[in-house]
C-alpha cells in the first residue's frame, strides 16, 4: 500500500475536499452568514498550526466565540464565552468543515493527526520521536475515533503511530466510518 500513502491518498484528499466544498457549499454560506449576523466580524477564524514535518500553516475554522475573545487553545475555550451559533457549529463539528479548504491546497488530509498548536511542544516532540509528523494533519484521525475527554498526550500518539505505520486505503474508509458514527454520539456540553 505504499503507493496508495504516496499518491492515492493525496489524490483521494483532492476528490473528497473539493466534492466537499462544492456540496456543502450552501451549508457553509448559511453558517457564515449566522456567524456575521449573531457578531460582526470575519465569519472565519485564522490560526496558525502545524503541519507536516513541522511545517506551519493557517487553518480555517468557523469562528465560534465573539471577536473580543483572546485565541486560545481548544482546552482554554471552554471558560470563554461561545456564541450561540459557535455553540451549536461546535457539537455538530460545523465549525471545522473551512478546513476542506485546507485539504485541498494540501496543508491537510482528510485523514490524519489532528493539527497541533506551535505551543504543545511536548505533543510535536513525541510526533517527530514517533515519525507521525511526516504526515499531513487530518480533519479525523484514528485517535479522535477512539478519543474520550482528557485522553493523555501518550495516548493520542500512540493512536497516530499506529495509524503513520499503516496507512492504507481500506483503513482511511474505516476511519472514515467511525468518524461519522462519532459524530452521532452526544456532543460535550460547551
């Protein structure tokens, strides 16, 4: 399957995020535009992360908080205050489909690590030990289909190395699978 980790998996990333931008096109309109309308503002957030061998990019998220809020880490957000867009574009994941945006210029994959912060520098080191920054960050992953609040650092690398060892086509729909039936379990309460 080397092939497929080489080319397919990049071209199957090209397919998926621009079948996904062109469906969901309305959707992310709709969104923006309840985003604009509950708190003027960009209807996008901006945030640098790291990518593939620890080289940065900006990711793209729907804005979910009022623009008076300082950018913090996802771990950090829960004490500031959400919009009420921003909650429900939360525990649907809405807020994280700009990223399709991501996918297709190449910064992301469908399927992947989750983009880190520069500053979880313990997270990127234990990445790089473990060869699992040589892939393009993802908008699911093994480890976020087998996470549960509070999952250790250790964990979650465990999950990503497992995966950055045997990345395979049949294993990508698999993720793929479990990410939908993720999304329909109860979302944390923000």
């Amino acid at each position: 399957m080397m092939v497929y980790a080489a080319y397919g998996k990049r071209i199957l990333d090209c397919v998926l995020g621009a079948l996904g931008l062109v469906v969901l096109a309305p959707l992310l309109l709709l969104v923006a535009l309840a985003v604009k309308i509950e708190d003027d503002g960009p209807a996008l957030f901006r945030q640098s992360r790291v990518g593939r061998n620890g080289r940065a990019f900006t990711l793209y998220k729907f804005r979910s908080m009022p623009v008076s809020v300082p950018n913090v880490p996802s771990a950090a957000a829960g004490a500031l205050k959400i919009t009420r867009v921003g909650r429900f574009i939360r525990r649907t994941n809405i807020d994280e489909l700009p990223q399709l945006w991501n996918v297709l210029i190449g910064d992301m994959s469908v399927i992947g690590p989750r983009p880190a912060l520069p500053s979880q520098s313990s997270l990127l080191l234990a990445r790089r030990e473990m060869q699992v920054d040589r892939l393009r960050p993802g908008l699911t992953g093994l480890a976020q289909v087998n996470a549960y609040d509070g999952m250790p650092e250790s964990e979650k690398v465990g999950w990503e190395t497992r995966y950055a060892h045997d990345v395979s086509f049949f294993r990508d729909i698999w993720i793929v699978l479990l990410t939908f039936r993720y999304l329909t379990r109860r979302p944390p309460v923000y």
